[in-house]
C-alpha cells in the first residue's frame, strides 16, 4: 500500500511537473517569457505615463456599439454594450518589447500586467449605475511592434444618463451621448481623441424597442474646466426617433373613437335626455382614464406634453357633446315649462267652480268634442258674468313644436360644427409637433 501510494504520490508530481512545463512552453509561444525580468531591469512604473515631463499623451478611442437600448423616460437613462479600444504610444514598452527579442509583431499581455502596465483614467462622465464594473470579457493590453502602439481594449455594459426634452412626446426625436473622460489626468498630461479609421461603429440590425437609432451620429468634444485644470474629454451623440405604432394603436386611435362616439348624442332623440347624458358621462370617464394610463410611465415635467395637449383637446371634445346635450334638454324643456306656468297661473281659481253657485260651465260639449280630436289641452278663462270652461287653444302645442324644432336645430349644427372643429384640430396638432 505505502509502494502504491507512493507511486501516485511521484505521478503527481510528475504532472505537476508537465502542467507547469507546459505553462512554460505556452509563454514562451505567446512572446512573455521574461518580461517579468526585463520590466524589472528597466524600471518601468505603471504609476507614471508615457513621456512624463513632455507633451500629454494622445489615446486614440474607438467604440463599437453591440447593442442599444432599453431606453426608460421615467429614469432618464439608456443601455448600451460596447466593445472600447484605446491606443496610445508607450516607448518605455516599445523598449521592453525590442529588449526581448520577440518573434511575434505583437504582444498579447492579457489581464496579468492589468497593474504593471500604465493604462489612461478614463471614465463615462454620464454614467449612471455601477454597470461599468461588470465586464463580460477580461481585458486585454496588446503591444504591437509594427506602429510602437499599446492598445487597451474591453468589453463592458453601461447604464447611461439621458437628460431628456418630452414636450413633444411622443412625436419626439431624443439625443443620447455617452462621454469619455479622464479622471485624473488635465490636458497638459493626456488627451482624448476619436480614433481617424474607425471612431465610432454601430452595429447593424440593432433592435431599440420604442425608438428608431438614426444612423447619423455626431462626434464632439466636452472637454471641462475644473479646479485641477482641464480635463479631456470626447463624446459621440446618438439621435433617436420615436416609433410612432404603440402609440397610435394605444393612444391616438381609441381617443379619435371616443371622441367621435361622444358625437352619437347629436343624432339621438331631443328627448331622450338620460341616454345622451349617460353616454356623454361614459366618454368623459374612459378618456380621463386613458389620459392617466397615457402618462403613468412618464416623469412628473413641469411643462405641458404633446401627450396633454391632445388628451386634454379630447376631454374637451367629449365635455362639449354633453354640454350641447344639457343645453339642448334645458332649451326644450324651458318653453314648455314656461307655457305651463302661465296655465297654472289661470287655473288657480277652478276650485271656485265647486263652491261658488254663481258660476255656470257653458259650452262644456263643444269643448270636450274638440279635445278628442285636435287633443288639446282646456284652458280656465275669466269672463264677466263668471267662470266657464272655454275652448281649448292650440297655444301650448305650438310651443311645444317651437321648442322641439329649436332643439333639433342644435343637434343639426353640431353634427357639421363638432366634426369640422375636429379636423381643423388635427391638421393643426400634427403640423405643429410633427
């Protein structure tokens, strides 16, 4: 059992052996064999850059947008994946590289020189969250020997900040930046600039829910003045055009149709007041409904939205058609209360006609036969030697007819007034925000 074990004990060993042989052979093919030795020898310091007591150092910055998007108006931010290279020329490295006699024309020093080598400071001056900070891939410095440049590149995800202007929401156009800046460094040290060949590149077929990704994109410089000094800093502006489907099968579309359904009240009868009421309260609720659905994934803004424009046009709309309603019940019913007012007021007196035996009811025939067929009412008339029942009059029918002709009247200018305010609305509303 000792023989056995010791026996694994010695291939144990010997693989170990092989493994850190192997580790060996690997280096030296990938070119960092010894460059621990020749970073000692030439004292190289990671914390000081390149050309320390000369001209600031040049990084050149390229970016490649993987991905874009989701972008929230509630928060204000976007999300982006980048892939971020940065270039510069480090001689103290070029050095070490012609020290080592290297076969390959780069030098790929991976994560483990991450803290010997310089690298720049740089930071998303509009970064949001900590979405820096997680990298999908390690990172890598390559030393290339050809043009005596050390490149820095990663991959990373970020939440960036998005300040936006939602006046014309959601008929608006957004601008979106992502800036690069150094931390620490002024311009007397180090300068940030977009890289001549190929700046900034956007992936093709990229998919932004919500918004369109122009393939216009603007590069810039927003370099600022601090107490230190000035501090370099690029950015790159991405124009985004809101896709106007959700909202127009959400939003616009269901309002139009309750807006016109609010009209249905003009072709109703005059007199039927609880069903034109009904229907102009049952418009009024659903918009005011929609009109809080519309805006409860928005910010609180302090200035008026295309959004309420057109939602508060449309409550406006609705509360008109119910309005025309009162107004058309009022006018009917206005003359044909007054009218029975004054009937009221002649009447007064017909108990007499049961107490006092002075008064005679004449022609009481002739007037019920003209009630069964003209179907008027009977008016009390005061004549000199008493009190009698008269012929009825057609008074009250005519105002009656009047006021019901008055009332239809309304009901046929709106149905050409409401529709035509309507269009000169639209056309207005689309030309002044579209």
């Amino acid at each position: 059992r000792f023989a056995c074990r010791m026996k694994g004990y010695c291939r144990t060993v010997s693989s170990a052996n092989e493994s850190e042989q192997q580790r060996r052979d690997i280096v030296k093919r990938s070119g960092m064999d010894g460059l621990d030795e020749l970073i000692k020898e030439s004292s190289y310091d990671g914390r000081l850059r390149p050309n320390m007591y000369g001209s600031p150092v040049l990084v050149n910055c390229s970016v490649l947008v993987k991905s874009f998007g989701p972008i929230e108006e509630n928060t204000m931010d976007y999300m982006m994946l980048i892939y971020l290279q940065q270039s510069w020329i480090d001689s103290r490295i070029e050095s070490i590289y012609s020290a080592g006699h290297y076969q390959k024309d780069f030098l790929d020093l991976a994560n483990n020189y991450i803290d010997t080598v310089w690298t720049p400071d740089l930071f998303f001056e509009n970064e949001k969250s900590a979405a820096f900070h997680e990298i999908h891939c390690r990172f890598s410095i390559i030393v290339h020997a050809t043009n005596n440049k050390t490149c820095f590149s990663l991959v990373l995800s970020l939440t960036l900040a998005c300040p936006m202007n939602l006046e014309y929401y959601p008929l608006d156009t957004q601008e979106c930046r992502i800036n690069l800046e150094s931390f620490g460094y002024t311009t007397q040290d180090l300068i940030f600039q977009w890289d001549e060949n190929e700046p900034l590149v956007v992936a093709t077929n990229l998919y932004t829910p919500k918004f369109k990704l122009s393939n216009h994109t603007e590069l810039g410089d927003c370099s600022k003045e601090y107490l230190t000094g000035t501090h370099s800093c690029i950015n790159a502006t991405f124009y985004l055009h809101r896709d106007m489907g959700y909202y127009l099968i959400q939003v616009y579309f269901p309002s139009c149709l309750l807006v016109i359904i609010s009209w249905l009240s003009f072709w109703l009868s005059v007199e039927s007041t609880p069903a034109r009421v009904s229907l102009g309260i049952t418009t009024i609720l659903t918009v005011t409904t929609q009109m809080t659905s519309a805006n409860a994934a928005l910010p609180k803004m302090s200035y008026i939205k295309a959004m309420d424009v057109w939602m508060a046009a449309c409550q406006v709309f609705v509360f008109a058609a119910l309005l025309e309603s009162t107004v058309v019940s009022v006018t009917k019913q206005h003359v044909v209360s007054g009218k029975a007012e004054t009937r009221d007021q002649k009447n007064n007196n017909v108990w007499d006609l049961f107490f006092n035996p002075l008064y005679d009811v004449v022609g009481y025939n002739r007037s019920r036969s003209l009630g069964r067929a003209a179907k008027r009412t009977t008016s009390v008339v005061n004549q000199p030697h008493g009190w009698f029942i008269s012929q009825p009059t057609d008074s009250d029918g005519m105002a009656r007819e009047r006021s019901l002709v008055r009332s239809r009247q309304i009901d046929y200018i709106s149905r050409v007034l409401f529709p035509l305010a309507f269009v000169i609305f639209l056309t207005i509303y689309w030309f002044s925000y579209k």
